[in-house]
C-alpha cells in the first residue's frame, strides 16, 4: 500500500497494490494488519455504497459530530469522483483549509478522511459508485452539513450548478455552525 500526504498532514492518499494478469487484477483495498503497522489502527465499523445515476451529482459537505464522528476511506468503483475534505478542527493551522482528489478505479486511490474534517464529493461522471468505510455507525442525530458553495472555503467542484439532495441544498455556510472539533497538536 503506497500512502501519500496531502496538503492536509491528517487526509493521506492510500493507493493499495494491484496484482493482475489475463483476467483482470486483485487488490486489498485495506489490510487491519498492515495498516496497524504504519499507524493506521482504525476499527472500520460500517460500509457504504452509493450509485450516482448524472455527471454533476454533488454529495457534502458532511460530518458526524463527537461523539459518534467518524473517520471514512472513500474509493471510487465505478466512474469518477473529485473527492474533497475540510478542516473544520477548531484551532488547526489548516483550519478551513480544503484538498480535492480525483478518485477512479483506474488510478485505485482512496482518500482517508479524518474525524474532523467535511467531506464531500461531485461525480465527474453518469453512473458513478462510491464505496467509503467508516469508523462509527450512522447517528442521524449527530449529523451536520456545511454548504457545498461556502465562499469562505473557496472549493472549485467544476461545476457551478450541482445536482444536490434537498438537504444539502440547505445547509448553513461554516461560519453559521460554529465546530464541535477541536485541534489537538500532536
């Protein structure tokens, strides 16, 4: 598994290693013993899959507060994905601050989102699939939203007329939510 930095020190780029031949490829999409070794000791609790039918399709910025946040590693099985995450840990340096990584099942990159940090992603192309894990199960009551358009975090998604659910729609901007994170120096 070859994981990257990003901007962000917590958001890192893990491509696992493919091995393939006449028939296609395999990969370990995650390895809990590997990953323990590198420093990544996450206890993956749920797995999502979502089917985005239009080029265009906008799904964030979202979060689950403390205490039932969550960590996510985010691929793409099918299509494309700019796949964005944002600082919202009060009192970080990169507080507010934004990466955009293109996700494909051709390049095989996946995007671990720390607890803490938005996420959100546009399809890049009809008929899309993301797959992502998370670190805790689903609380509708710790859910929240930040506007995918917030001009204080300045994302250029490449599209300026999205595809959105109604609740994303009417998600308050970041500076009205205030953050139920807070930094911790390492």
């Amino acid at each position: 598994m070859q994981i990257e930095p990003t901007a962000l020190p917590d958001v890192l780029i893990l491509t696992p290693r493919r091995f393939g031949d006449g028939r296609g490829w395999f990969t370990e999409t995650w390895n809990a013993a590997r990953m323990a070794e590198a420093g990544l000791d996450l206890p993956w609790v749920q797995d999502n899959h979502s089917f985005s039918a239009a080029k265009g399709t906008l799904r964030g910025l979202h979060f689950q507060s403390p205490p039932r946040a969550q960590h996510k590693l985010v691929r793409c099985s099918r299509g494309a994905i700019l796949d964005v995450a944002v600082d919202i840990r009060a009192g970080s340096p990169t507080y507010g601050q934004h990466v955009a990584v293109e996700l494909t099942p051709e390049n095989g990159r996946q995007l671990l989102v720390p607890k803490g940090f938005l996420h959100g992603f546009v399809t890049l192309m009809d008929d899309t699939e993301v797959q992502y894990k998370c670190t805790d199960l689903y609380a509708p009551q710790h859910d929240g939203a930040v506007r995918w358009d917030d001009p204080a975090l300045g994302i250029d998604w490449g599209t300026t007329a999205p595809i959105l659910s109604d609740k994303d729609a009417r998600a308050p901007l970041l500076s009205q939510i205030g953050t139920p994170f807070r930094w911790e120096a390492a």
